[in-house]
C-alpha cells in the first residue's frame, strides 16, 4: 500500500505561499524545510516555549530539542518567513485520516500580530477542501490553549502536561 501524500506539503497547497497581513501589510511566506534545518527549528521552539514551560518549572532546553528531533520530517514542515526573515515554522503531518498540526511556533516578536491566524486559516484551508479534521495539542498553561480554541478547536481530551483539541472540517 503507497502512502498516502500530505495534501498541505504538495506543491500549490501547503508549499510556497503568499499570505498579505492586513493589519501590517506585510507577506510572509511558506517555504520548503530541508533536514539540514532542524537547529534552526530547535531554536525557534525553545524561543517560543520558553516562557510556558519555565511557568510550570519544566523548561528543559534539552528535552524540548529531543521531542522535535524524534519527530521531525522535513517533508511535512515549512518555514514561515517575512522580509527575509525565519519567523517561525510550521508542521503538519497525515494522522489517521485527518491532518495533525504537530507544531505551530512564532518568534515572541512576531507573536500575537495575526501571523499565526494567516496560517492557521491557510491549513483550515485545505482541511475543510478535502474534508478533514484538524488534530493539535498544546501546553496545558500556554496561551496556545486560547488561541486554538478561539479559532475553532474543541478539547478532545487531556494529559497531564497537554490538552488536545480537533477541529471538524467546515462544509465548502
């Protein structure tokens, strides 16, 4: 049986994209990850988790580096990019017949301005187009929890250091 393909990471979807910021006016872009940038990505996540997790004592450069390099595919990730810049990144993978947004990380700087909505939306996007739910976990104590419910996402369940959420794709 062939696998099946990430319809986000096919060129024309989830690769290299435009997206306009109205409240900047500012693009930004998603671009291709190759395995040569997984430090870079390493970085970013303990940028953006960082305050989370030293909130509830458990911030472990180390272990936080670990759990993105066991799980990391280049295939499924992209940049996010403005003006040049690495921003962020994103990853999307299949998951039992749904999409899973396994990570969603901006720079603090570049948080809390719409970006992370343009892409979110971007993902919903082709979720809803194939008709597809959208699985995503966050940080019990991170503000990620508001945002991902705020757009959308219901709590399926929870762990002891996570809550998970699934969005039900939305009819075209």
């Amino acid at each position: 049986m062939q696998p099946q393909s990430n319809p986000l990471t096919q060129a024309g979807h989830f690769g290299v994209s435009s997206f306009l910021l109205h409240r900047r006016t500012m693009n930004f872009n998603l671009m291709p990850a190759h395995e040569a940038d997984l430090d870079g990505f390493i970085a970013i996540r303990l940028e953006a988790m960082r305050e989370s997790l030293e909130r509830i004592g458990r911030f472990d450069p180390a272990r936080a580096a670990a759990r993105l390099r066991d799980s990391f595919s280049a295939a499924d990730t992209r940049h996010i990019v403005m003006q040049g810049e690495r921003i962020g990144f994103i990853v999307v993978k299949q998951q039992d017949g749904g999409l899973l947004l396994e990570h969603l990380y901006l720079r603090p700087a570049f948080q809390r301005r719409g970006i992370g909505t343009r892409v979110l939306e971007r993902v919903f996007e082709e979720a809803d187009a194939q008709g597809l739910v959208v699985h995503v976990g966050a940080l019990r104590e991170s503000p990620a929890n508001e945002f991902y419910v705020r757009h959308g996402f219901n709590e399926s369940s929870a762990s002891e250091w996570d809550n998970y959420y699934m969005r039900d794709p939305k009819p075209k």
